[in-house]
C-alpha cells in the first residue's frame, strides 16, 4: 500500500532515444529507396511499420508523463520533444507514402541528395538527444550536434531552391512538375522538424545550465 503511495519515476530519456534510433532507420530506409527505386515498395511499407512503432513509443511516453509525479525535466518540454519527434518520422512516412502513391521509380538527383541531408540531420539529432540523460557533462556534444542539424537544415533549403527552379525550367507537363515539387518539399519539411526538435533541445540545456 505504501509504495503505491510514492511517486512515480518514469526514464522518459529512454522514450526520446528510442524514438531518435527509429527516425534515423526510417530516413535510411527513404535514403535507400532512392538507392533502389526498385524496391520502393518494400522499403515504404518498413518505413510504415517504424511509423508504427514510433507512434508506440509517443503513446507511452505521454501516457507516462500523465502518470508521473516527478519528472527529470520540465513536463511541457518532455511533451513538446516527443511529439516534435514523431513530426519527424510522420513527414518521411509521409515522403514515402507520396513515392508509391505517384509510382516513382526514377529518382531526380535532388531527392537524393535531400535524403541523405536528412540522415545526417536526424542522426546527429539521435546523438544529441542521447546526451540529455547527462546534460552536464554532455553539453558541448549536444550543442555541437545541434548546430549540424541546424547546418543539414540550411543545406536542405538550398537543395530545396535549386530543385524548384530546375524543375520549373524543365519540365513542361503539369501533373508531372506537381508530384515532384510536392515530394520535394515534403523532404525538406523533414529537415525542418529535425531544426524544430534541435531547439527544443538545446532549449532543455539552457533550462538546465
């Protein structure tokens, strides 16, 4: 009856970093469809099954954040990070979803490079989100992974602008020119939550310095 009574502790760091390790082999997988664009299918559906559990692991988080008394950081940033983190593999889910959907299977060169800007943005993300369990001593990593995602997400801008403008000079039918800009920029809206979830971090680490 008595430790009934007591608060609840929950290693919601655990949480983050699962579902950072799920975003990294999601963006691997689209990276690798650009790879094989052959195997679109088979990749999209993994990345539909790391969707999945990565809507798992949010789930319990919140729902553990519901039943947690004390909590090892500020409630409303253990819920605004989880949530901006699953935007992450939502959009890549969503890039995929978008690939079968228009049955591309030729990739342009942009998409690729998109794709691996957004592998490294989401894997130095999983590197800075591993070093919250210790901020103290994990500061200047966080930050140093921080301020390359920050940088992926400048890259992914410029791709992004020059695959716009190649595509609007040379391609002459519509529908066509329709798919790729909407694919194009649901990549780079990738990158942009990755910047999102590298505020909130570095936010966490000014709260805790």
């Amino acid at each position: 009856m008595f430790k009934r009574l007591l608060p609840e502790t929950t290693n919601f760091f655990k949480y983050f970093e699962d579902h950072a390790k799920l975003t990294v082999s999601a963006c691997r997988e689209l990276d690798l469809i650009c790879t094989g664009p052959t195997e679109l299918y088979d990749r999209a559906s993994r990345i539909k099954a790391i969707e999945h559990e990565a809507d798992r692991v949010t789930h319990g988080c919140i729902d553990a954040l519901h039943r947690t008394f004390i909590t090892p950081i500020d409630r409303s940033d253990i819920h605004k990070l989880i949530t901006k983190l699953d935007d992450i593999i939502d959009s890549v889910d969503a890039a995929a979803s978008r690939m079968m959907l228009y049955e591309i299977t030729t990739m342009r060169i942009e998409v690729k490079q998109l794709t691996t800007v957004l592998v490294r943005a989401s894997t130095d993300l999983s590197g800075a989100i591993a070093g919250l369990n210790h901020i103290s001593k994990n500061t200047a990593e966080i930050e140093r992974c921080c301020q390359a995602v920050y940088d992926a997400e400048k890259e992914g801008d410029q791709i992004l602008r020059a695959a716009l403008a190649r595509l609007f000079k040379e391609e002459n039918e519509a529908v066509t020119l329709i798919k790729w800009k909407e694919l194009f920029e649901r990549l780079e809206k990738a990158t942009d939550r990755c910047e999102e979830v590298a505020n909130i971090v570095q936010g966490i680490v000014i709260e805790a310095s």
